[in-house]
C-alpha cells in the first residue's frame, strides 16, 4: 500500500538580482516538508541561487509574497538556499536600498558586488570551507596589549566627546598631521568595544597600501579580539573568512578600504573614516558612491557615533562643521613631545635653475641630511621615466592611437604605455615621421628621478615607491617596511608616500612638480594640491629627531611663490585656505553650495555622444533644475570610445534626486548607440 504523500508547499520569494534592470524578479521556492525542514523554509536576506535567462546566479531574498503577477508556466524555481548562512540584517538592507535610491541604481547592483565572490558560488564548496576555517579560528593570545600612550588634553577631549554619546554623532576630527588622530581613534574604539561582549567597530582608510601599519597598531592594542581585513586586493578565499568573521560577528573590528562600507555587521556600534577628504573613497565605476556619505548615514540609521579624521577636511566636512551639522574636535599640536610641523619654503624655479629635476639648494639640502644619517622624500605625482617622448626634427611626441593623452616612457621595460588604457608599444629606435634618431624624453616621472639620484648620490640608498614598483602582493608592504626600518637614505614616490606613514626618520620633504594643479580646469585641483602638500609635509619631523639647529622642512620647487595656496601651506593654515575656497563656491554656485549629478556619455564618434546628450537635456524641464550644455571630457578619447558629458544641478537636493529619478526612466526608454551612466555627487568633471 502506496504511503500517504503530502501537499508541497510553494512560497514566493522577491529576489535582487546583480542587473542593470531597475526591479526584481519573483521566484517559487518549493518545501517539501514544512514541518520535517524547518531549515529550509527560507528568510528575508537569505542568500539564494536562481536561473536567470540561461544562467545560475546569485541573489539576495528581499520579501516573501503570498502571490505573484508572474503566469506559472513563467515562474521559475529557486535552485538552492544558502541556509548554513545567516541572512543579512534589515539594517544591512536598508543601507543598500538607501545607497539604491541616492545614487539611482538597482539594489541588486548594491548588495550583490559588495559580496565576496565566493560567496555567490553556484557551489557552496567555498562558503563550507569558509565556514569550518571560522569555527577554528580562535581570539587566544600569548602577547600582552600594548601598553596605551598618555593622551594630551585635546586627544582626551575628543575621546571623550566621541563615546560620551549613545546616539548618532557625527564628529569631524580636524588635526595637524602628527597630532596623533590615530591614537584617539584607537582609545576611542577601546571604550566603545568595552561598552557590551560583542560591538564592532569599523575603521576605513583610503587605501590598500595603509593598511598593514594600521593593522599592526590594531594587533598590538587587542591581541586578544579578531580583526577583520576587507580590501580589493586580498585572494578570494582569504577575504571570504574575513567578511564571514565580521558578518557572524566573530571579529570586533573591521578594517578596509571603501568595499568595508557595505560589509555586514551586526553589532555595529562605532565607525571612523580615516583622511575622509580622499576622493579615493568615491567609486569609479559602477555604482558610483561614496563610502564616507554612506558611513554618515549608516551612522545615523544605526544611531551609533561616526567620526571623520583629517589634516585637511573636505570642504563639504568642514563646511558641515562651521555650520554645526558636525561636532568640531581640534588637536593642534604634535602628539610627540617636542615635535613639532615642519618648517615649509618656496624655492622659486625662476631664480634657482633645477639640473635634472633638482635646485641647487634642494641637492644642498639633501646632502645635510644625509650627513646627519636623516631620510629625505621627494614627492613627484608623476610615475613613469618621462611623460612624453619627442623628436626636435619634426615635432612628432608619442600619443597614444586610442587615446586623448601621451604614451608615458618606462625606460627600464623599453615600452612606451598609455596609462589610461593600457597600450604598449616598444620604444622607437628613430622617430616614426621623419626618422630622425635622436629622440628625446620630455619631464620627468619618478623613474627619470630615482635614476637622476643616483647620480647625484651614489652613496645614498634610493628607493621609488609608485604603482609601477609596487605591482606584485606584498611588495608595497614590504618596501614601507624598508623607509620604517631607516634602510633607505632617499625615497622618491607619488601619492602613495604622502599620507598616513609615520616615517621616524624622515626630516626632509620635497615637492617637485605640483604647479600643475594650480591652473586645471577641475574645480577641485586646487583643494586636492592643498591637501597632497600639507599630507606629504607631514611626513616630516614627526619623531621629533634631534637635528643641530636644522629643523624638519619641506621644500616646494615651484614658478609662482606668491600663490596665496603656498602661502596658506607655509602657515601651516588650512582653515583660512578653507574659508576663502567656501567663499569662492558660494559666489560661484558650486558644492557644497550645489546639488550635481552628472551624465556621461561613450560613443564611437564625439558627434554621436554630444547629440545624445543634447537630446537628454531636452527631454525633462524642472523648475529649479539647471540643464548645462554637454561638452566633451577633459579626457575625451579612451580606448577608442568619445566621451561627453552633462551637468545638472540644483539647490534642492530632493528636487534633483525627483528630477534624475524621472529622467533615468526618459533615458532609458531612448534609442540609442551610446553607452551612458548618471553619477550623483560627481568628484571628477
């Protein structure tokens, strides 16, 4: 006799899914057994696995319907739940369905790429073996904490005001380089993960390369607590574990780049944007946010404090502050007893003739140092042996084919290379117009100037540090690990010297080449060169070394000495620079006095591009909306695609985000060759 069968049980799941369509799609999960699998009846922010068009992708659970629109012969299965993990929190959901609506994106193109990779495997192979390396993973520690240094009043201060609060507060913790941020970040993080069993703080830095140094200072205060490390640059399986230990919340402090924003933590109760000026923590590509908006606002939705650290704020930061939005903490003096801020000089190139990149006074000067056994850093934001390389004959210069900008000469690799996308070709043996052999490179890049060190001082050990000498896993750790360790006289680097290293020794800093800046088109060169300048100065005399009557300096090679920028950075006065650029985009209409967003079109040919975008302007009026005209991109040509744009603005941000929200839908419906992406808060114009 056959047994009695039961009725199944189908439950409709709304699933998001990683796709460019603004909605999400309804799948049928079928239970066999309700009351035998309990496990398997699934929940709101359950990871899922569904077919999609000939695919099987991954996808997060966002509702549970009772009914669908979608006809049963449609309706597809879901083909596994990732019931061995936890769902997502609804807080951790309604961060991305905010980040979806701000910058006008799918939520699926939120919460799915914020995911580690493995953890969307069709086979949940890596997710098991992820799982079973966090179940031994272990907070024993045979090292003591390291013991806590004596705060200076301003640092105890802050600390204080920082974990005073059981609500949202947001702080702007505005000190000179080497008044000792990190230290009140630290302290503060203390008090807070002491407050219950299991809070977790979030710390962000900029970039990949800072985090080793500040993980060693984590390590070293709370051997006895796991760290959790999340950046674009760890091995797929190592980051799995570490976005599992944050998310079961095993580790109590996580620490990464701007992908750590969206990470998943349950017990969230502390976050701290480190340099929260950097415009590294703008998103590039794709969904297009900004991790320290974002920190704001998951801050105040958590009702948890959030402080934002720098020796240079952002203007949107500091003018947050002067209007009482952020609480204002100041540190103005060194944390190191009898350091003290570098003393900063001009050194005038009409004057003072540079050979091979350098005055004569800089090569005095480095010279001093290194008779005292100090470390001196020349700052170049120019990597490469020479931007541009050129034969005198014709005029000929090597341009890249695919590309609105020159090929950069790597001498050491004999290549000429586009740094935008990425076109090789060998060095000409003669010139490619008229044939003329003696062609000549043109600047100089960072490569030109570690080779023009060495001449000028043999005896000195150079070390460049850039994205070219830097290139495999490891090495840049490694080659901060070398100017740490005092083996390096001399370092000569781009931006990735100039900010958060705590060099000991270092006690003389040079700016080669920053006039550029100061005429770009982009509104925000000028702010950004301030903030390079003050960041890389503050590299200098942090240790408080002894040198004879010679102080820490910085020397800045540069046409125009009277540039009130320079003045402002040899008073070492950021917030007079501040002021006078707030009043500058105030008369100006700019941010943060103005709401953006930013339409980009890519096309074959410039034409097609700009009548795109003609065409969207006139598509949707708003009042108190302003349509700009489209105009080509500074960088126009990129790998053989034109690029154009178009600006929006408004002084209502509500009204923009109901414009764009309405013209997305407008562009959408257009037929069209173009490729395009709208940006909200654009960084870059």
């Amino acid at each position: 006799m056959l047994g009695f069968i039961k009725s199944v049980e189908q439950i409709i799941l709304r699933v998001a899914l990683d796709t460019p369509l603004d909605t999400t799609f309804d799948y049928a999960w079928i239970v066999p057994d309700p009351d035998q699998h309990p496990i398997l009846r699934p929940s709101i922010g359950q990871l899922v696995i569904v077919p999609f068009g000939r695919q099987e992708v991954a996808g997060i659970v966002l509702a549970i319907a009772e009914k669908t629109d979608v006809p049963p012969n449609k309706l597809r299965t879901v083909l596994a739940l990732r019931s061995e993990l936890s769902p997502v929190s609804p807080q951790w959901l309604a961060l991305c369905q905010f980040a979806a609506e701000y910058y006008q994106r799918p939520i699926g193109e939120v919460a799915l790429p914020s995911l580690p990779k493995n953890l969307k495997a069709l086979k949940d192979v890596s997710l098991r073996r992820g799982l079973n390396k966090l179940e031994k993973l272990s907070t024993a520690q045979d090292s003591v904490p390291a013991e806590e240094p004596r705060l200076n009043p301003e640092q105890q201060t802050a600390v204080n005001a920082i974990t005073a609060k059981n609500d949202f507060a947001p702080f702007l913790l505005f000190g000179v380089t080497g008044s000792g941020k990190t230290e009140v970040f630290l302290q503060a993080s203390a008090k807070i993960l002491a407050q219950s069993d299991d809070a977790q703080v979030l710390i962000l830095v900029p970039e990949i390369n800072l985090t080793p140094q500040f993980e060693a200072h984590i390590r070293a205060r709370f051997p006895g607590l796991i760290l959790a490390t999340l950046h674009s640059g760890m091995a797929e399986g190592e980051r799995l574990l570490h976005w599992l230990s944050a998310h079961t919340g095993r580790a109590r402090i996580v620490l990464g780049t701007r992908l750590a924003m969206l990470a998943s933590l349950p017990h969230l109760r502390l976050i701290i944007v480190d340099e929260e000026h950097d415009p590294s923590y703008k998103q590039q590509e794709g969904l297009r946010y900004s991790a320290r908006d974002l920190a704001v606002w998951r801050a105040r939705q958590l009702a948890i404090p959030v402080v934002l650290g720098s020796a240079t704020p952002s203007l949107e930061s500091w003018q947050s502050a002067r209007s009482g939005k952020y609480h204002l903490l100041e540190l103005h003096e060194r944390a190191v007893p009898d350091a003290v801020l570098p003393v900063v000089k001009l050194i005038n190139l009409e004057r003072e003739k540079p050979s091979e990149g350098l005055t004569p006074r800089l090569i005095d000067s480095i010279r001093l140092r290194l008779e005292k056994g100090e470390q001196s850093l020349l700052f170049l934001n120019r990597r490469g042996y020479a931007p541009v390389l050129a034969c005198d004959a014709c005029g000929w210069i090597s341009n890249c084919t695919r590309c609105t900008a020159h090929m950069v000469m790597h001498k050491g690799d004999h290549r000429l290379r586009c740094h935008h996308c990425g076109l090789e070709q060998r060095i000409p043996r003669h010139c490619p117009t008229c044939g003329n052999i003696d062609l000549q490179p043109l600047g100089r890049g960072t490569q030109r100037m570690e080779e023009s060190l060495g001449a000028i001082f043999p005896e000195a050990k150079v070390l460049r540090i850039d994205a070219d000498s830097t290139r495999l896993k490891g090495s840049a750790a490694a080659a901060f690990d070398r100017v740490h360790s005092g083996e390096v006289d001399i370092l000569i680097g781009t931006q990735m010297v100039a900010k958060g290293h705590d060099f000991k020794h270092l006690t003389l800093v040079a700016a080669l080449n920053p006039d550029a800046a100061l005429f770009s088109q982009d509104y925000r060169a000028s702010e950004r060169l301030f903030a390079q300048l003050m960041q890389v100065a503050g590299r200098a005399g942090r240790a408080a070394k002894k040198t004879d009557g010679n102080p820490s300096e910085v020397l800045i090679q540069t046409r125009y000495p009277d540039h009130p920028l320079y003045h402002a950075l040899m008073a070492h006065d950021y917030p007079s620079f501040a002021a006078d650029l707030l009043e500058e985009r105030q008369q100006a209409h700019m941010p943060p006095f103005m709401y953006q967003a930013l339409l980009r079109a890519e096309a074959k040919e410039l034409s097609i591009a700009i009548d795109f975008l003609k065409q969207a302007a006139s598509s949707l009026h708003h009042v108190g909306i302003t349509i700009n005209d489209p105009i080509p991109m500074t960088m126009t040509r990129v790998a053989n695609v034109d690029r154009a744009q178009l600006l929006v603005e408004s002084v209502s941000r509500p009204a923009l985000q109901a414009f764009v929200k309405e013209w997305i839908t407008i562009l959408r419906a257009m037929k069209s060759r173009v490729r395009w992406s709208v940006e909200i808060d654009p960084v870059d114009i």
